[in-house]
C-alpha cells in the first residue's frame, strides 16, 4: 500500500529584485507503508522544503501530494498541518523546558480536540515513553535530560498519536558522533518495530545508507539517483 504519493513538486522562494529562486523542480516519490525512505543531498538541494511542504508548513507552488491516498495538497486543496496525519520530529527538537517529560508527550494529546480520560492518556503517555526508553524518567523537566534523551523525547512526541508518515529532518545532527551511530541504529530499529512510515532527511550519505529501506539523491532541487541503499551505493 502507498503512504505518500508526491507529483512534480515545485517550490519558488521569491528574491529580491530577481527572478525567483527554485527550491524544488519537479521531484516525484513514491513511499510504501513501512519504508524507511531518506531523501539524501548536499545543503540546500531542496530536501527540508520537500518535507515542508509534505508537512504542509510550507505551501507548493505546482505539484500533488497524496497522504494514503487521500489529497492534501492538489489544486484548489490545501489541508493543514494538524489535519495531515502525520508526526514531526527536527533538528533542533524544540522540547518544551518548562514542562515535565511526560506533559511534553502529552501534550499533543491534550490539544488535539479529542476527549479522552486521564486513565488513557496515562496508560498511552507511559506506553510510548517506554517503547523509547523514558518511562523511568517520566516526571522528570524535560531540560534535565541528556541530548540522546532530548532525541527520544522529541520522538515520543512525534509518535504518540500513531501518525500514518513520521517526518525526520536531520534529527541525528545536533548529537555528537558517538551518541548519533548509537541513535542511527535505535531509531531504525524503532521505526521497524512500529512498522511506521518514515521519511528522512540527510545530507549524511553513510546515515543514509546505513537506516533506509529506499534512497532517493537530490541536487540542485532535483531526484538524481532513486534506489536501495545497495543499489544507490553501487552507482555512487
Ligand atoms: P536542504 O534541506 O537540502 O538543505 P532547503 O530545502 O533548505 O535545502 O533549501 C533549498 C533552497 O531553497 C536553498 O537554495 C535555500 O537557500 C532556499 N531556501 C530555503 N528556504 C528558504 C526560504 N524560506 N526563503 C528563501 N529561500 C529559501
Ligand atoms: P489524578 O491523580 O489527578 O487523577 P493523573 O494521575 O492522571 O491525575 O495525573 C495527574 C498529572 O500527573 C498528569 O497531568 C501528569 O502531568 C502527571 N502524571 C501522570 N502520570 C505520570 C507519570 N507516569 N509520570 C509523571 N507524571 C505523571
């Protein structure tokens, strides 16, 4: 089944007394359920406006994007963030310092408009903390936490309302080298173990091939290269 189905993607930035600038050319994806999908590319190859624009932050200026099969940006459509079912996790992971590590995952429960007792965000809020290793660390403030930590708390967040796609930018690249190998390896196995779709994006290409269940390369706004790490690592 496919998870996210984008169409001839384009994104122009406007420039100041200049033709606008061309984030995004035309880029097509097809993303199975299950897959870990990265988008690999040097900086500023359009791979975050790609992802923006999936996440609906950012607003194409041509292009379709199916969410299982379902338009969410097409013409004439234009469905917002919190209405794509979908979770978020950055480089910078903006954790909320002032809450407890338990409000933080909470949270998104608690403003999603859905009614649900105490006992269920208790028992789905401990669910998740334990699936990335938090739960004993729960009431803790979420700036007592170590940067690997902060990562998975980040991701807790992202997960807790079991969004259909997860969307990754770089969110290994803030760690230092030790704790992202250790991370590069976790989040995989985490992802594998939920069987959620995600899409990642690197400029990493040892990341890329080592976490991804399918590569596709950018350059200069555009896929280049599309493929399995092997076959993307056997046509370098
Ligand atoms: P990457 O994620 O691969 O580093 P980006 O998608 O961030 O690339 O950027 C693609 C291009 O669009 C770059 O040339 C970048 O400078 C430009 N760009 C990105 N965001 C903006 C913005 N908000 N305004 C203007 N130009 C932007
Ligand atoms: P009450 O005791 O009022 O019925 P709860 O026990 O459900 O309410 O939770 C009260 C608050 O305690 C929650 O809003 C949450 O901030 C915090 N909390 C609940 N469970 C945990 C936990 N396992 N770890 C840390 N904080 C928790």
């Amino acid at each position: 089944t496919i998870c996210l189905d984008v169409r001839d993607l384009v994104k122009d930035y406007p420039v100041d007394g200049a033709s606008d600038h061309r984030a995004v050319g035309g880029v097509s994806l097809t993303i199975a359920e299950g897959e870990m999908y990265t988008l690999l590319g040097p900086s500023g190859c359009g791979k975050s406006t790609t992802l923006r624009c999936v996440a609906g932050l950012e607003q194409p200026d041509s292009g379709r994007i199916e969410l299982a099969g379902v338009p969410v940006v097409d013409q004439g459509v234009h469905v917002p963030t919190e209405r794509r079912d979908i979770g978020m996790v950055f480089q910078s992971y903006a954790i909320w310092p002032h809450m407890s590590v338990f409000e933080n995952v909470a949270f998104p429960l608690r403003v999603d408009g859905r009614r649900r007792t105490k006992k269920e965000v208790r028992r789905r809020v401990e669910e998740v903390l334990g699936t990335v290793r938090l739960a004993d660390v729960a009431s803790r403030s979420a700036t007592q936490l170590s940067g690997g930590q902060q990562q998975r708390l980040a991701l807790a967040r992202a997960l807790i309302r079991e969004p259909r796609l997860l969307l990754l930018d770089e969110p290994l690249s803030n760690l230092d080298a030790r704790l992202r190998d250790q991370m590069r390896v976790e989040l995989r196995d985490l992802q594998r173990r939920l069987n959620v779709t995600a899409l990642f994006v690197t400029h990493d290409q040892a990341e890329a091939l080592s976490m991804s269940s399918r590569i596709a390369v950018m350059d200069q706004g555009r896929v280049v290269q599309e493929g399995t790490p092997r076959e993307i690592y056997q046509r370098p």
